[in-house]
C-alpha cells in the first residue's frame, strides 16, 4: 500500500532542513512526500526544487485545509499522512493502517460532539447494521441484496483504480484492497461517532 506524506509550508525557509532531515530518519519512509507552498517569498520554493524525492506543488494563499485538497487532485488512491504546517516529524510515523483509523475515527467524534452530520452518520450505521442482521438470517436474498449494495458503494474507487493501473496484477490487488480499505474507514467512522455521543454539547 503506497503511503505519502502531505505538508502545506508558507516561508519556510530556515525550517525545511529540519523537516526533511526529520522525514528520512523514520524506520518506514513514506513513498512519496508531497509538499503544497502557499505562495513563500523566501528561499522556500528554490529549497523544495533542489530537493530530493519531493513532489513540489505550487497554490498561492493555500492554507492547511486548502492544501490538502489541492493534493487530492495530485493523488487518487493510497494512505496518507497528513502534517500540519511546517511541522517536524519528531518521532516514528504511526502504521498506516493505524493512523487512517485514527484519523477518520477522530473526525467522526468531533462530529458526534458537535452535533454535526447526524443523518449521514445515521445512515450510514443503519447500513452497515442491515448488512450484518442481512448475513446473520438464512435468507438468500437479503445476502444478495448486501452483495449488490456494497458493489454500488464502491463502484467509483473501484472504477478509478482499473482505470489507473495498468498492470493486471497489480489492478487486481489494488481492487482487492479498496473494499478492505472502505470498510475500515466506515468502521473507524461508526465508532469514533458512537463514542462521541456521550460528550455531545448541548445547545445554549
């Protein structure tokens, strides 16, 4: 599974040696590290240019937020880890697999907490929840329709990934993977909501 590392910098300058030096000392390198410059008018923009293994990309007054969405038009499949701004990588990357969970799990609480989003958190519950009474029963039928759903659900990854490698094996495995990949991620998001739940602020 590819991995990329994603900062966004502004003017940093006199802290890019660190970063990098940060980044190449972790006992699992990332595959690609992929750095959005929000306009720097230091030595930023040459420093990036000279060095090596970064994918530069270039979005004048992009913020964290925004520059992790510039990447996303960079990139299409894979994990990521995501820095906030000029950060330093000061202790091993966490495994991939780990931090997505984190993440997404981190999110949905928030969510919960806040009370944002609770028809999309409650359908999704209520679908993953029809899904295992479906698998649970003897019916054949309500197994097909699961079957049928969880196809339609994945249907755009999935048609992106055969779209993007060209070779069979390597497209075979990497749509083996998605399925595996979105049910952790709708996994993580169930839980940190449930989770969330007890701490949900009350309105004023």
């Amino acid at each position: 599974m590819k991995v990329s590392l994603i900062a966004t910098v502004l003017n940093a300058g006199d802290r890019l040696e660190g970063f990098l030096a940060s980044v190449s000392r972790q006992t699992r390198p990332p595959d690609e590290v992929v750095v959005v410059d929000g306009g720097s008018t230091d030595r930023t923009l040459e420093a990036l240019r000279e060095a090596a293994g970064i994918t530069l990309l270039e979005e004048p007054g992009a913020n964290v937020a925004r520059g992790r969405n510039v990447n996303h038009r960079f990139r299409e499949l894979g994990l990521d880890m995501r820095l906030a701004k000029d950060a330093i990588v000061d202790r091993p990357l966490r495994d991939p697999l780990g931090a997505t969970w984190w993440r997404y799990f981190s999110h949905a609480r928030g969510d919960a907490i806040a009370g944002m989003y609770p028809e999309r958190h409650a359908v999704r519950l209520g679908a993953y929840s029809g899904a295992l009474w479906a698998w649970s029963t003897r019916g054949t039928v309500r197994k097909l329709a699961t079957i049928a759903g969880a196809a339609s659900y994945a249907s755009t990854p999935l048609r992106r990934v055969a779209t993007r490698f060209e070779d069979p094996a390597e497209r075979a495995k990497a749509m083996l993977t998605v399925p595996a990949l979105i049910a952790l991620v709708d996994a993580a998001k169930i839980a940190g909501y449930l989770a969330g739940l007890p701490r949900r602020r009350q309105p004023s």
